[in-house]
C-alpha cells in the first residue's frame, strides 16, 4: 500500500472541497484533493444547473399560452419532450464539462480518486491502495437523495432529481413525494410541460415556508395547477403493470387509487458520512453519527478535523458550501490558529413561479428572539401596478421588524421576482439596516420592487416609528 504524508486531505471535490483545496494551496503544496465518485458538482449535475434548465423549458411554454392575456393568440402550442430533454442534458454537460475542468488543471500529485475512511484521527485508507496520513482532514463529502423505505414499492419507476435529467423523453404522468424544494420545482416544471403531476407531503409542510399566512397563499396558488397534498394520507405505493399505483385518501371522497409512469422522491438528502468510519475520527458524533461541529469556524470539537458544506447538513446551499469550504479551507490551513469566518445573512430561493424566497430570521426565529417585540407588514401582489402590468399579480410578501430599534429582521416571500427582492433584502439584513433606512433607498417607476417599498411602509407603521412616509400614487394603483 502507498503512504503519503500531507499537511491537509480534503475529502470530496464538490464545490466545498475546491474551494477548501484553493485555500489551503494559499499556504501548503502538502495537500491533497480525494473524491470517490465523478468530478462535478452536485449543483452543475444534478442540482440547480439542470433543474433550471427544466424549468426554462416550463417556463417558456407556459408564458405563450398566457398570451390570451394580453390579446395574443399562440395558436395550438406543442411542448417536444425529446426536445426538451436534450438541451437539458446538453446544456447540463457543458456545466459539469467546465467543472472539471477546473479540477483537471490542480497539480495530478494534488488528486485521489478513491473512496476514503478514517483509519484514525490522522490516517485515510484510499480503497485499498493508498493510505495518507494528513496533519488536518476536511470532510467535504456532499449528500445524496433520501428515500423512505414505502416508497422503494415503486421498484423500477422509482426516480430521484439524479434520475429525471438523464431522461430520454417526457413521461405522461409522475406523482411527486415531498413538496420541498427540489419537489416544488420539479413538480410544476413537468406539469407545465404537459405531465400529469400530482404531489404528496408530510406534516403540511410547503418548501422552505415558515410563516402561515404566506404557505397558505403558496398552497392555494400549487393547487391551481396540479393537485398537492401537503399532508397526505398515502395508505399504498405498488408497483403495477401501468407504472406505479398509489392508494391515498383524497378529502371527503374517500380512498382513491391513481396509477403513474414514474414516483419521483424528493424526500430530502442525507449527508454522505455513514461511509467514512467516522467513529476512527476520534470526534464527538451526535445521535445520528454526524460529527458535532463548529457552524462558525466549522471544526469538529476541537480536534483537527472540519466538515464543510452538504455534508454537515446544515445549509445544503451552493453559496453556503463555498463560504464554507473557504471558512474549513482557511482554518485547515491555518491550523491550530481557528478563527471564525465571515457567515453571509441567509437567504434562500425557490425557482417556482411565482418564486419563494426567504432571507435572514424566519418569523418562528424572529418570535423566539424577541417574543411579542415585533411587527410584521405586508404586500399583496394581486394589485401591485408592475406585476398586473405582466401578469405575474399573484403573491404576498412579509417582512418582520424590532420594536424599539426598527431593525429589519427577515422577510418571506411568495411571489413576481422574489429571487430579485430577496438579494436586495438579504443585503439590508447584512448591514443592519433598520426599516426607515431601507424606506430611505431609492425605489423605480414602474418596478416589482415598488411593492417592496409598500411591505416596508406597512412595517414602518406597525413599528410606530415616525415620520410615517406619505402614500403617494407612483405605483399607478391600490394597495402599493
């Protein structure tokens, strides 16, 4: 068996484990970059590039058969899955191709490819091939789909998000499990591209929506388009020679059995940790066997070891991994001198339409902060002038405050743009900005964001904080 001797060894070279391994080469040649399955990010193969791209391709066809709306006849439209499907996976390549070729030009000496497992605090076996001994380890291992074990029924037409982009063509129908995010996003962009989609939850949960009043709207808005059960009462999954048969309760109609091409789990992700004999670590594990870590300098206890990006499970984000990885990256590297790295406001956005976003403290958050200490003001969309203009009127937005202080705490967002609003937000939570600076800004006419300002106006009043800007008549109509 090979043995190496290095300051830091990354395992994982996702977006975390580049961004680690570009830190760490800022200070050591002594490092090395281990990945067990294919370069490629999770985002570029199977996460945000992609879905996106199906998106695109839903979001087009469903903007020309709204064109009656402003008196433009589309005529018959036809939606190509072969097609579809395609540029999808053309355009998913050249992403993933890009990736890796930014990890093909770091040093060859610099690259594993193997899977590893802690032999020790210090030691990784590479396969059984290569054995390392590294003064400081990063664990950057991503995640992967989580599957409930009913829903395995479905045998062969059982799909993850991983699956559904390697697609030849477009099924006719699908029946989605988990309205999250990849859930949402997946679900309506098959509908609009003409597959009958129907959708099961657990718990009445609706993506990453915290505040009632806003889930609410998002889940009338959902049910327009294809049916979603955010708390499904599913009493069979079976796979049957159409597909797959799913037996649930539907309302007061009692049970009720449909049978689709294809079940599609987006039942969350799970951290790829059980693979690493982490027990050999020598760190602290929580009841799940996830090592106990640091969220700020990302180190595990106060060993030599740092877990970063999905595989700590904390913020499954692609802008959280890379701060991450920067953070566990720069600490390795560093190491023992752990300090504690920049963490950006949260934000978070759902590519449905209309979009959810949410950014800084959830209303839940805020209430346990600072209990019966805040206001919250609010805009409907249905009336704002900009968004009626392109119909795209449907939404509700909610941003919360501090009494006293004005301080803007967070916001959510079910609505026109909010992949737009939600950075202009995330922005002012950064600085601490409080409600009457932000009122200070500059707002355009006629823009989305006007109803921005509304929501904060709204806010500013609750807060009772003067002067109360005057309502003026910029947004050319009511509630704005």
């Amino acid at each position: 068996m090979e043995k190496r001797e290095v300051d830091v060894a990354i395992i994982g070279a996702g977006t975390a484990g580049m961004v680690a391994y570009q830190q760490v080469r800022k200070v050591t040649d002594k490092v090395v970059l281990i990945e067990g399955d294919q370069y490629g990010t999770t985002c570029a193969r199977v996460g945000c590039m992609p879905s996106k791209l199906l998106i695109a391709a839903a979001d087009s066809a469903y903007q020309m058969a709204q064109g009656e709306l402003f008196g433009v006849s589309a005529g018959n439209i036809t939606v190509d899955g072969k097609r579809v499907m395609e540029r999808v996976r053309s355009e998913r390549d050249r992403f993933v191709g890009s990736v890796i070729r930014a990890v093909e030009k770091f040093p060859e000496e610099h690259r594993i490819k193997g899977h590893a497992r802690f032999a020790g605090p210090h030691r990784l076996i590479i396969g059984n091939e290569t054995e390392i001994h590294a003064q400081r380890i990063i664990i950057a291992t991503g995640s992967r789909p989580n599957i409930p074990g009913f829903l395995k029924e479905a045998k062969d037409r059982l799909v993850v998000n991983d699956d559904i982009f390697e697609w030849r063509d477009l099924p006719e129908s699908v029946v989605v499990f988990g309205p999250g995010v990849i859930g949402l996003e997946l679900g309506q962009a098959l509908s609009r591209l003409g597959v009958r989609v129907r959708m099961f939850g657990v718990g009445g949960a609706v993506g990453p929506i915290r505040d009632d009043s806003i889930r609410d709207y998002a889940l009338r808005c959902f049910n327009e388009e294809f049916p979603l059960d955010p708390d499904g009462d599913v009493k069979r999954v079976e796979r049957v020679e159409g597909g797959v048969a799913i037996t649930f309760v539907d309302g007061d109609s009692g049970e009720k059995t449909e049978t689709f091409d294809y079940l599609l789990a987006a039942t969350g992700r799970r951290p790829n940790v059980d693979g690493l004999d982490v027990q050999n670590a020598d760190i602290e594990l929580d009841d799940k066997g996830m090592p106990v870590f640091d969220p700020y300098t990302l180190r595990c206890g106060q060993s030599h070891i740092f877990i970063a990006g999905d595989a700590n499970n904390a913020l499954p984000l692609l802008h959280e991994a890379a701060d991450e990885g920067r953070i566990a990256g720069s600490n390795a590297a560093a190491y023992p001198d752990v300090r504690i790295g920049l963490r950006r406001a949260p934000l978070a956005v759902v590519f449905t339409d209309p979009q959810i976003a949410t950014v800084g403290l959830t209303i839940d958050e805020v209430d346990k902060r600072c209990a019966g200490c805040f206001a919250v003001g609010e805009v409907s969309f249905e009336d704002q002038g900009r968004s009626r203009v392109i119909g795209k009127n449907s939404g509700l937005l909610r941003v919360y405050g501090e009494y006293g202080s004005g301080l803007f705490m967070g916001a959510e967002m079910f609505g026109p743009a909010a992949e737009h609003i939600a950075h202009l937000l995330a922005w002012s939570a950064q600085r601490r900005l409080t409600v009457s600076e932000m009122l200070e800004m500059p707002f355009y006419h006629p823009v989305i964001e006007e109803g921005l300002r509304t929501a904060l106006k709204d806010l500013n009043r609750n807060l009772n904080i003067g002067p109360v800007p005057e309502e003026d008549c910029t947004d050319c109509g009511p509630g704005v």
